[in-house]
C-alpha cells in the first residue's frame, strides 16, 4: 500500500480568460470543479497507474470534508485511516486558472486540530510499500506530523518520497530542509531546490541534497522537463512539447508516475520518460482530481514522442 500523507483538502477550480482583476470587473467563467485537491491528485493518480492507495490526514466533518472523502473513494483511494474531526473546518484551495494554462491560488486554511502523528499511523506507515508527502501546512502541527511520519518510515525500510513545494507563507518553512534530508527521493522544482540548497545551479542544487540523505533528487523544470540525480548517476529528461491547457496538478501526476516507476526499479531514463508523459497528459486536460490522466491518455503520451515504454494495464 502507497501512503499519501498530508493537505488532502478540496479544489474550487474556476477557469477565466485573465487572471487582473479589479473590483467590479465581470469575466466569464469557461470552466468550473469541485472535488479533491491537494495531495489527493497524487493519490488519484496513483490509483490510475495501478497502485493500492490510502490517504492518511485529517478532515472537517462538513461539506468539503465529504467531497474528499467520496471523491477518493470514487478513485479507489482507501480513506479509512483520515480523520474526520467534529467541528472543524475542511482547507478549500481556489485554483484560478487563465486561458494560457497557468495557476495562481487562493488558499483556505480550515480549522484542522492534528497536532502530533496518530499512534494509529504509525502501524500503517511502517507496514507501506511508500509514504509520500509534501510541504504544504495547513496548521502549524502540520510539520511535527510529517516529520515524524518521515522517520517511522525510514526506520521500518518504506521508501518516502518528499515534496517541499512552496510552502506555507504563514509558517516557517525551515523543517523542509529537515524532511528532504529524510526522503529516499525529493521532488523540486528549481526554485524549491534553490531554496533548500542555497546553490544557484539546479545540478549543484541536487547534489547538495544528495549529500544530506535524498537518495534521488528529481528536479522538475516545467515545460522543459527534468533533472534526475543519484550519488553516481545524472540523466537529463527533456520536457514534451505540448500546448498546455491547464498546468494544475502537473508536478502531482509526475510525483505518482515517479512513486510507480521507484518499485518498479526503472532506470532514471525510464523514470524520466513516465515522469514527463504523466505531467504532459495532465496539463492537456483541465481540472484536478477526477480529472487525472488515465494510463491509456499516458502511454498515448508515451507513444506520440516515440517511447519505448509503455505502462501496464492500460484502461480507459
């Protein structure tokens, strides 16, 4: 069983033709959803690629609470390990998305209570086939909780996967450092690898990481692909040139192409061609959540740009 641990929460996602705007301006809307965002695109993709999946974290018990929690049911997530606490108020991210395909993010925190990793987790995140999580915090407890999952894991052999993002602007990012020095395998960005490392370069970036404890650093670059690093091995993963119409959920689908292809043992070519196709099929559909590629529309991706690869289980 993959774990998915952390922000599962719901996305508003709103699609308008400009993201200016004023007071009293009117802008058609050409696209809206309600469903599970957050880490929840990593679990649902994960699910399409074939993987057993459950999602550790905490709900409200109100209406955005249910959305997350049927809609991961819906995808075959194993939802039975969240919490659904009395009283508190689910996190909302509003995606506003323009006609170019870039996001920008309206975040509601909620009123989450978990402070301190559930006893309950502990058995759960030992027994795993990978823990994942990310650096986005609702609440300040947010980070004592990844951390010490990060460290159940490591000291029952699951490999973890970790992803800073930006962060939390309300809290103190610095345990990101902390958690990337934990993970078997760190996902970045460029700028998030800057930040961690304190190198300008995304290689040197990596290689700083690399000799704080990550065992592969992928460093994500967008449309122009990806860097991905081991202690002895470099490869550098073009991006797909694809018109993106909706670059939400990009690096989510890469996260769970990259968890997929980890225990499977592929070489960092192959991770690194699923990785770009998986963010490529997402970025041509729009929406989050119910909306994550399908292995088919993956190794659709795969075939189009010449791959030797292709996914098991291919389904519509």
């Amino acid at each position: 069983m993959v774990i998915i641990l952390g922000d599962i929460l719901a996305d508003y996602a709103i699609r308008v033709e400009q993201l200016q705007l004023a007071p009293k301006d009117l802008q058609r809307v050409s696209y809206l959803a309600l469903g599970p965002g957050g880490a929840c695109n990593v679990a649902i993709m994960a699910a399409h690629l074939g993987l057993d999946v459950a999602a550790l974290g905490e709900v409200g018990d109100d209406l955005f609470g249910e959305i997350v929690l049927e809609g991961l049911s819906e995808e075959g997530v194993d939802v039975s390990g969240v919490i659904i606490s009395p009283g508190a108020r689910t996190p909302v991210a509003n995606v506003l998305v323009d006609e170019r395909g870039e996001p920008a993010y309206l975040g509601f925190p909620g009123s989450l209570q978990v402070m301190s990793l559930p006893e309950a987790w502990t058995a759960t995140i030992g027994a795993a086939q990978a823990l994942y999580a990310d650096g986005w915090a609702d609440h300040e407890g947010v980070p004592a909780v990844v951390l010490a999952a990060l460290r159940v894991a490591r000291d029952a052999g699951v490999p973890t996967f970790f992803d800073p993002g930006p962060g939390n602007p309300k809290i103190d990012n610095a345990w990101h450092s902390e958690a990337a020095a934990l993970a078997t395998v760190l996902l970045a960005t460029e700028d998030e690898a800057r930040r961690l490392s304190g190198e300008v370069d995304p290689v040197n970036s990596a290689r700083v990481l690399l000799g704080r404890g990550t065992q592969l650093a992928v460093i994500k670059r967008g449309m122009a692909g990806a860097f991905l690093l081991t202690a002895d091995d470099l490869h550098i993963a073009p991006g797909l040139p694809v018109v993106a119409r909706d670059a939400t959920g990009a690096g989510d689908s890469l996260a769970a192409a990259i968890i997929y292809g980890t225990l499977r043992r592929f070489d960092l070519q192959t991770l690194g061609d699923i990785g770009n196709a998986t963010g490529a099929a997402k970025v041509l559909k729009l929406g989050t959540g119910h909306n994550m590629p399908t292995v088919a529309e993956v190794n659709e991706m795969l075939r189009r740009f010449g791959s030797e690869v292709l996914l098991s289980g291919e389904s519509e």
